[in-house]
C-alpha cells in the first residue's frame, strides 16, 4: 500500500510528496516541465533531463529528485484513501477522492539536508499553479494551492 510510511520523520532524511490534481485541472506535463525548466534554468550546478514520456529528474551532482507524472486506475483508488484517511473533514474532500492524476516527486537520501532547498524549489512550483493538492505522506497532511 503507498500510504504506509517508512518509519517517520528524523529516521530518514528523503523528501517525498504526492500532488493530487483534480480531473477537471488543465495542467498538463508539459506545462509542469515548461515550468520546472524555467525556474532552475539560471542553475547551473542542476541538469533537468527527460525520462520517457512521464518523468522529469533533476540532477545535482550525484543527487536526484523524481517528478513523476502519474495517470493509472491505481491513482483514482489511492486518492480515494487519502481523502477518507486524511481528509475527511476537508471541505474539498470529494474532490481529492475523485483525483485520478497526480504528480509524485521522490528524492534520493539527503542526511546533511545539502540538497533540501531544491526540493523547495520544486514545491514553490508546485504551491503557485492553483487548484492542486499537495499531500505528504509522512506527515499525514494535505493542503490545496492557491
């Protein structure tokens, strides 16, 4: 089951967050690689490279962090979950559980935190396309974009 954490916080020092986007969203992948190449383009220590047609990795030395574009009946069910488990007093409630697309962004183990604020970066993407979800896994929370 995705929804089942590796152990909590401070045992592991990986990033990880799931963004739900609602189906009646009009964000496309293309739009979201547009956006990500735009916001680390003055960057010269990271390389943003395409990975079929669905993944975006970013590289920093020998870190990286996976954005994944996610469209699977797996995606629907798991919204599901994550509306009835932790959202369950959200007004937008029906909305998350009804998500059949989300990004998911993965990071390589970072114990020193040295590669942290690229994971910011990409969230701060994220948090300014409105209507999104952001949920994290190990914390158990979720919140929409503005």
């Amino acid at each position: 089951m995705l929804l089942q954490s590796g152990g909590g916080r401070g045992k592991m020092m990986s990033y990880r967050t799931m963004v739900l986007i609602p189906d009646q969203h009009e964000l496309t992948f293309s739009d979201l690689a547009s956006k990500l190449q735009s916001r680390f383009v003055r960057m010269n220590d990271i390389d943003i490279t395409l990975e079929g047609a669905h993944r975006l990795i970013l590289h920093h030395g020998e870190w990286s962090l996976v954005v994944d574009w996610e469209a699977a009946p797996e995606v629907a069910v798991e919204s599901a979950e994550i509306a009835r488990l932790f959202a369950y007093d959200a007004a937008d409630r029906a909305v998350i559980a009804s998500c059949s697309t989300r990004i998911t962004i993965a990071a390589q183990f970072d114990p020193t935190m040295r590669y942290f604020n690229d994971y910011v970066f990409v969230l701060e993407v994220l948090e300014a396309i409105p209507g999104l979800f952001l949920f994290d896994p190990e914390e158990g929370t979720i919140r929409k974009t503005a």
